[in-house]
C-alpha cells in the first residue's frame, strides 16, 4: 500500500487516513469495522527504522506490513514515521591496484608535488591518508631523495622504468540526497523557447537552464546530517498542488562546491565526475544550497559527485 490521504469503504467496514505524507512525517488512522473484521495491515516503509503506532500492540519493523488485530467499532492509530536524511548511491567502487613496478602515471597530480619519498609502500600510504589523492607515482631509481607524486586524477598507467605506482580505491558512483520517500534535488533557473505551435494553442518549448549546475555535494554518506540539514518551509498546505514548481513544504539545507569540467552531453548533464571531485583544485568555494522535492522541479540537478571522500569509503570495495 501507498501512503496518501485517502479513504475506503469495504464489507469489513471503512478506513480513512488523514496525513500529509510524503511532505509529513505521521499519519492518522481511523477504522469502522464492521462485523467479520479480524486485522488490518499497514505499510511500514524500509527507510523508516523506528517508526511507532499508537493504540496498536507489538512493535512495527521497517520494511514490512505490521499487522494490527481488530474487532467491530471504532479504532483509531496514530503512526509516527523517522524519517532521517540518508544518501543513497549508484554506480561502483573499484579495487586498490597495490604496488604496481616499472608502471607510471603521469600528470594528474595534487598541488605542491612531488614529496620527498622514502619507499613506493610509504608513498602509498601517504596517498591513502590523502582525502583528496586516488593515485601515486614513486621515482623508484633515485639513489637520493627519491619523489613521491600524489595524483587527484584516476591517469591511465603506462610502462615506464624507473616508475612504481598504484591506484587507490577509486569511487566512480553517484550521490543523491533523500529524506523519507523523497529524493531532493538542486531546482534550476529556466529559459522557455517556444519551438512549435499546434492546433489548439497545443505548444512545444525547449527549456534550459539559465544558472550553475555543476556542483559537487560537500557531504558524508555515512554522516549525511552532520552537513545536510533539513527545513521545514511551513510544511504541505491541503488543497495546494503537491508538486508546485515554487513554494516547496520543505527543502534540504546543503553545501555545494562548483565544479569544473563537468559537462553536457547529448543535452542533458553528463555522466558526475568520479568522487573526491574537488581533488586537483577542480572546486571553487563552496555555497549553500537548497534541495527541494525532486517532483517539484523542472529542470534539476539530483545526483551529485562528493566534494571529498570519506576515509571510510575506501574501506568498502565493490
């Protein structure tokens, strides 16, 4: 079942929900049962771990249908759902390369390279306690103060001698910022171009943006509120329309980063840059920014490279 203001009337008797989901975190729930009336299930969402039902016994999991034991009369249920920020995923992690002999790869590199290096494996090290750092290079035939280049940008390997490098975990996966049942979005500034007049005042316009959207999301996956926050705008108004294109019920509090090289293709955003994109000085300073409810927008931007990358991250390789 889907969660909605809405009411039914069947021979067991009539049920009516009264809620502004999926704005709203709870909803009521009023049931006339009729003579026959045994249970009644309601949908417990799986983002909502920790949701309550008042007046019924037992304790709701997330991601099931709790079922709820009723007789003949009148019963009512108070379901308060815990809708938390999280940031979701799409795309893949790839493997540490480890220590790869008379191999190198060249430019990409961070600021303020080469370092002074010691061995490849301490040069390694020092690119994985780099946030921003997904490959190293190592002058491996230096007899004296041998350099480390620490690389901001995932450089094809090629043969080389005198050359020992690698490559870190490398996340090529997309961001997205959800809350509850919405996914949250960067609406964008719009440019209507009317292309074709049909019969009937029917129109076609071609819509583009006329401000920034490529951005990198200065956020944790694993902390999503530590820098997201969330803000209710007076919450959903009954009778409006759900999905206005202005004057959301709430929106989401975030730090972007603009990012450069990040492009078009085909007429839509290409593929996100893979992640930690501000790597290189790719970034500027970063602004805040509202996401508003993905549904309420016509052109948007709703998945996102990171700014930076989690040390956590690159301990889960897909």
């Amino acid at each position: 079942g889907v969660w909605a203001p809405a009411s039914a009337t069947t021979k067991y008797g009539s049920i009516e929900v009264d809620t502004t989901y999926p704005f709203g975190d709870s909803a009521n729930v009023t049931v006339r049962g009729a003579e026959g009336i045994k249970n009644i299930f309601l949908r417990i969402p799986a983002w909502s771990v920790g949701t309550t039902v008042s007046g019924a016994p037992g304790t709701p999991k997330n991601g099931t249908f709790f079922k709820i034991p009723v007789t003949p009369g009148v019963h009512s249920f108070q379901v308060q759902f815990s809708a938390e920020i999280r940031i979701e995923t799409d795309g893949f992690l790839t493997a540490d390369s480890g220590v790869q002999v008379g191999v190198d790869r060249a430019n990409g590199d961070l600021p303020g390279q080469p370092t002074p290096g010691t061995t490849a494996e301490a040069c390694r090290e020092a690119c994985q306690a780099n946030a921003d750092c997904v490959a190293w290079a190592f002058d491996s035939c230096a007899n004296s103060n041998p350099s480390c280049w620490l690389k901001g940008d995932l450089v094809a390997p090629a043969t080389k001698s005198c050359r020992t490098s690698g490559a870190v975990a490398y996340d090529s996966r997309s961001y997205s910022v959800h809350r509850g049942a919405l996914l949250y979005s960067l609406p964008l500034g719009l440019n209507y171009t009317l292309t074709h007049t049909y019969y009937n005042e029917s129109k076609d316009y071609e819509v583009r943006p006329t401000t920034a959207w490529a951005f990198a999301l200065d956020a944790d996956p694993t902390n999503p509120s530590a820098q997201l926050s969330f803000v209710s705008d007076g919450g959903y108004v009954p009778g409006a329309a759900p999905f206005n294109q202005t004057g959301w019920p709430n929106h989401i509090e975030a730090s972007l980063l603009p990012l450069d090289g990040w492009t078009m293709l085909y007429n839509s955003a290409a593929v996100p840059p893979a992640s930690p994109a501000c790597a290189s000085g790719r970034c500027g300073a970063a602004q805040k920014a509202a996401l508003v409810p993905h549904g309420g927008t016509v052109l948007r931007i709703g998945d996102f490279p990171l700014a930076h990358w989690p040390r956590e991250s690159r301990e889960v390789v897909v």
